[in-house]
C-alpha cells in the first residue's frame, strides 16, 4: 500500500511539474502529510525523483533547440554556490524547523501563483 | 570583461541567481518558479525557452544539493525508485496535459493546495 502511495504522490508531483507548475512543491508535502516521511528526506527524495525526467526533457528540448545555452553557465555558478550552502543549512537545523519554514514558503508561493492567475484574467 | 561592466542588470542577475540556487538547496526545490519568471523579466527570454532553459539551469543544482542530501540522510533507494516512477509517468502525462487543459484553472487549483499544504505544515 505504501509502494502504492509513493507512485501516486510521485504522480501527482510529475503532473504539476510535467505542466511546468513546480511538482515539486507539492511533491514534497505529500511525502511528508501522507507517508510520514520526514522533511528533508521528502526534500532529498523530490531533488533526486526529478533527476531522470529532468534529464529527458533537457535532452528534448536541447534537441528542438528550445535551450538559451548562453544563460545557463551565468545562473548555475552564482546559484550553485548558494544551492550547496543551502543544501547544509537545511541539513543543519531540526525537521521540525525546516518543516516550518517550508510550509511557510508554500504560502508565499501560492499567493505568488494566485497574483500570477489574477494578473493575466 | 567589459560587458559585465556595463550590464546595468547583473545585481539583479546575481541576486535572482542566488535566490534559486538558495531555494533548491535549502527547501529541496521551487528554484524554477523563480526561475522562469528571471528569465522572462530579466534576460527577455520567451516563455517556452525560459521554461526549457530552466530545466538545465535547475538539473546540475538539485544534482549537487541531492549528493549533499544523500550523505546528510539515509535515503530508502527503493523509496526513491517508486516515487521517481511515478514523477516520470506523471511528468509525460503532465506534458501532454500541458496543451489540452485551462492552464489558469489548474493554477487556481494547485495555489489552493499549495496554500492549504503550507498551512498544515505550520500549524
């Protein structure tokens, strides 16, 4: 039943994430409210679940010709610097904090989606 | 050398940077609904590139903050396995969905989850 759980909530993130909505953040709350997993192992779970579809789709896309290769170097290098000192600042502190912060920046992020849809209407 | 000088937008460049390379590391993801709109806004990039160029902006991010991760926790590959299956699957369906479903619907929909989820997660 578990195994079944996972598929689904991997399923649901797929989705949103297939539609370019970030899957992700919803990937990684399912983890946590349905299969008790805890905050940054759902985390660790949602950066590596991606990896292979990401990969395709890069692959695909870098085929139709759909990738700006001159900006990717010029973001990853500052950003990456900060996605490590990230990545040891959240494995740092408690589950219970980062869980905090997370659910914390879903409702940003959701106020940022819902500026997004009224902007457009 | 010269260029970087007279680009009037590198701080905001820098700063957008850092800010999604700080989101994919620290919260396990959502650098790219920074992303995109970056590269939209600040490099004048068209939606479906942005969307396509943030893919590989983001893949060599969450490659290195997963590693840390990894050595961080203990990570159930098997648990990996089944939720990376059906993030693929969905993400094909995703795809395919992406040009025969209201987009702003959907939106309303997930910023509702979303809003929701956050709040479980605080209280």
């Amino acid at each position: 039943m578990e195994i079944l759980l996972m598929i689904v909530c991997g399923l649901a993130g797929g989705l949103l994430g297939g539609m370019g909505m970030g899957g992700g953040t919803l990937l990684i709350p399912l983890l946590t409210i349905f299969l008790g997993i805890n905050q940054k192992l759902s985390q660790g779970y949602n950066l590596l679940s991606f990896l292979i579809m990401s990969l395709i789709a890069i692959f695909i896309h870098y085929k139709n010709n759909l990738i700006d290769k001159k900006v990717v170097l010029p973001v990853v290098i500052p950003a990456l610097i900060f996605s490590i000192f990230g990545a040891l600042l959240a494995n740092f502190i408690s589950n219970s904090s980062l869980r905090l912060l997370f659910g914390i920046f879903l409702m940003i992020l959701s106020i940022f989606q819902f500026i997004k849809v009224f902007k457009s209407k | 050398m010269n260029k970087l000088k007279f680009d009037k937008n590198l701080v905001k460049k820098l700063i957008s940077s850092a800010i999604i390379g700080l989101t994919n590391g620290f919260f396990g993801g959502g650098g790219g609904m920074i992303c995109v709109p970056l590269l939209e806004n600040i490099y004048k990039i068209d939606n479906k590139k942005s969307h396509a160029t943030t893919l590989a902006i983001i893949f060599p991010l969450s490659l290195v903050s997963s590693a840390i991760y990894i050595t961080e926790n203990s990570i159930d590959f098997l648990h990996l396995l089944y939720i990376s299956l059906g993030v693929t699957i969905g993400g094909v369906i995703g795809a395919f969905l992406l040009k025969k479903l209201n987009n702003k619907v959907v939106r309303i929909i997930f910023a509702v989850v979303m809003f929701v989820a956050g709040l479980k997660m605080v209280i």
